[in-house]
C-alpha cells in the first residue's frame, strides 16, 4: 500500500466510524492524527507513491484504535515540566513541531517547557552563544498516535529586556503553535508556523520575518530597519510602526492593513488585491496601485480574498 493509498483510508476511516456515544471525531482530533502519521512518514523519507513501513498495520484498524480510544473518558493528562534558568545568551534557534513558543520579558534568563506526559520534550542546549531548543525526531521508531497526548506543549523563555551584549538572531520555527514575541531589540528576527498566529509587539530589528500558514500574523509598534516581511494564507496581517527598506506583506485569505509613522511620500508602492479593495488613508482606489516616488523605502502588499489598507503619517 502507498502512502496515498493508506492516509487516504485512513482519513475515511476517522469520518465514517462514530464514536461509542454516536459523535464523532472533532475536526481538529481528525486533523492530528492525519498529522501525527503524515509527520512520521516525512521524516522517514517516504513519498506519496512509496510503499509504507508494515509496522503501520492496515490504516482502517488504526484508525478504529483511535476512534475506540476517543470513545473512552478522557483522563486527565498529565505533563512534564522543565525550568530553570540558563546561561545568558546572544541568539535563539528552535525547531518544534507541536508547542507553541513564547517569550517574556524580566531580570534573568529562564526557560521553561511545559508538554504533556508522553510527548517527545525538546532537547535545550547552549552552543557557544546560541540557545538550541529541538525535537528530535525518532526515525525508525514508531509510536502510534496517542488521542489524548495530541494536544501540543509550551516553551516559555524569559529574557531581560536591555541585555549587556544585545541579541543577534532569534530563529523560531513551530508545526502546531503560536508565537509570541515582546518588545525587544534583535537584530534579525525570524519566526514560522503552519498552524497558529505570530504576534510580535515592539519589535526592532534589522530584519523581521514573520510567517504562517493558518493564523493571523501581527507585527504592531514594530521597528524595521531594512526590511520586514509579514506573510499567511488562512489570516489577517498587521503590521504597524517604522518601517525602513523592503516591506512584504502577503496573504491570500485574509485582509491587510499596514500603518507606518512615515509619510507616503518617503515609499514606493505596490499593491494588489482580486477580491477587495485598496485604501490609502481612508480613500479607496481600484484593486491595483502603483506608484513609485523614487524613495529609499518600498510597500509591497497583496492578496486574493481581502482589502488591503495602509495609512502614513501626515
């Protein structure tokens, strides 16, 4: 049986099947099982016309397993918690498939992860001034879908505001989960994920990349030196303060609304929506604008299914 073949008896197997109270699955329990086991064969290198691992079983009984387990009174799930504080350090890379990420704002620098009993806990380490927190993942070893360990852990980081040697990179990457960051000043900031919003309030930095999938992205009383870049498919984008350089904001279900402290005059325009307007201060104009005012800034915002509205200082 090919990958294909089995997520798709899978999957139709979790719509057909009611549970033992005549309900069924909810849409979000389907969606991480289907995940759970599309994630296992994405780190096994196996494509959609390649066979499976036998050890998977048939994809009717698994998903029968599964809609028995939901069936059951759910316990009360239990979670591993890990804190502590940590060595003071300039950059972040985190890599974490289900756990969302937050940073907060205090006097010592602190980390502390909290997921639910049974999930894979990331591993933290320090490579010379960078702060490593990972998911390793376990190929070759199968674990089978758990219905009530699905839901995904949080990493929360504690950072001093104004530290003694400024941070350099924040790289933040999650599968299921939001991001949320605070006002500090980094000079390159990139944060990602697939199922979750991206929040940044009072950022600065060189360099600002904030990206998901399915979630609304919100970069407010943020300071972009260079370039900014602010992009979803399923989400509204905010994206407010001093914007210098490139700006990109992209979306294609979702409005835009861009509010900068510079007049209009200091950008070059372009923007584009097939579904909706554009406003400039209030104004509407067609579904495309262009102008270049030959200016060291640029703004350049589209999308399919929503308006797109920007507004400049006077």
């Amino acid at each position: 049986m090919t990958r294909n073949e089995f997520t798709r008896a899978f999957e139709r197997t979790l719509l057909a099947l009611p549970c033992k109270d005549g309900k069924y699955l909810s849409e979000d329990d389907r969606a991480a099982a289907l995940r759970f086991y599309e994630e296992y064969l994405d780190d096994a290198g196996i494509d959609q016309e390649d066979p499976v691992p036998a050890e998977l079983g048939d994809p009717a009984a698994l998903a029968r397993q599964i809609i028995a387990e939901a069936a059951e009174d759910a316990p009360q799930a239990a979670h591993e918690k890990q804190a502590g504080d940590c060595p003071q350090f300039r950059s972040v890379h985190i890599e974490v498939a289900n756990a969302g990420v937050e940073f907060l704002l205090g006097s010592e620098y602190h980390v502390q992860i909290d997921y639910p009993d049974g999930a894979p806990v990331p591993t933290v380490e320090m490579h010379g001034q960078t702060l490593f927190i990972e998911e390793k993942p376990l190929r070759g070893i199968f674990k089978r879908f758990s219905f009530h360990q699905w839901k995904g852990g949080m990493i929360r980081i504690t950072v001093p505001q104004r530290p003694a040697a400024g941070f350099e990179l924040f790289h933040i990457e999650s599968v299921n989960g939001a991001i949320v960051l605070p006002a500090l000043a980094v000079e390159r900031v990139y944060c990602e994920t697939v199922n979750g919003a991206v929040t940044l309030a009072g950022v600065t930095a060189d360099s600002l990349h904030a990206e998901s999938v399915n979630g609304a992205v919100s970069a407010t009383g943020c300071y972009a030196h260079a370039c900014a870049h602010c992009e979803t498919v399923n989400g509204s984008l905010t994206l407010s303060g001093e914007l210098r350089g490139e700006t990109h904001c992209e979306t294609v279900n979702g409005g835009i609304r861009v509010a900068t402290s510079l007049p209009v005059t200091e950008y070059t325009l372009d923007l584009e929506t097939v579904s909706g307007s554009v406003y400039l201060d209030g104004e509407k104009h067609r579904k495309e604008v262009h102008i270049a005012h030959h200016a060291g800034n640029s703004i350049h915002a589209e999308a399919v299914n929503g308006s797109i509205r920007l507004e400049f200082c006077k």
